[in-house]
C-alpha cells in the first residue's frame, strides 16, 4: 500500500518536509510544530498498484490552536508490538516522541 494526504481538495496533496511525514507503515500523518497555514480538511489517499486500486478517507479537520500560554509536557509512549523478521531480510522500525 502507498499512502499520501491531502489537503482541503483533490489533487492538492501534501508536500512531505522536515514537519510533516507520513508512516508507510501505518498511513499516519505526522506534522511537527503545527503552524496556522495547517488549518484545514485532511484525507488519506490510499493505493494499492498490485489490484490497481485507490480509496479516500472521510475529512478529518485540524484546527490549530493559538493559546501560546499552555505548554504541554512531553509524551512519550512505549508501546511497541513484537516484530518479526526473516533473517537477512530488511525491517523498519519507527519510534515518535510528541511534546514541545
């Protein structure tokens, strides 16, 4: 599977940097240090080029808040699943730590 978002409409996806990122592993998109121009509607576009195939999620809105005042710990969450791997083979594995 490949996975892409995009951002408010079709065909304006998402242009992946240092603040955004998305997991090929999991689909999900992560964005670092959300500005005022991420205000919007997201979708997941999601393909398959083996069955030649595309879906589209619903829109998810992310509005950005602009309380500087709170400051939020970091959050940091171990809780990974046993992985597997045939020897010789190549394994990704991906750890996220959200705070500021």
């Amino acid at each position: 599977l490949s996975y892409r978002w995009l951002l408010n409409e079709f065909p304006v996806f998402i242009a992946l940097d240092k603040r955004r990122f998305v997991s090929q592993t999991n689909g999900n998109l992560y964005i670092a240090n959300v500005e005022a121009s991420d205000k919007g509607n997201y979708s997941c576009f999601v393909s398959s080029p083996s069955i030649t195939k595309s879906v589209f999620s619903r829109f998810i809105p992310l509005i950005p808040q602009s309380d500087r005042a709170k400051v939020y710990p970091a959050d940091i969450k171990v809780k990974f699943k046993d992985t597997y791997a045939l020897l010789g083979q190549n394994v990704t594995l991906e750890c996220f730590a959200l705070g500021k």
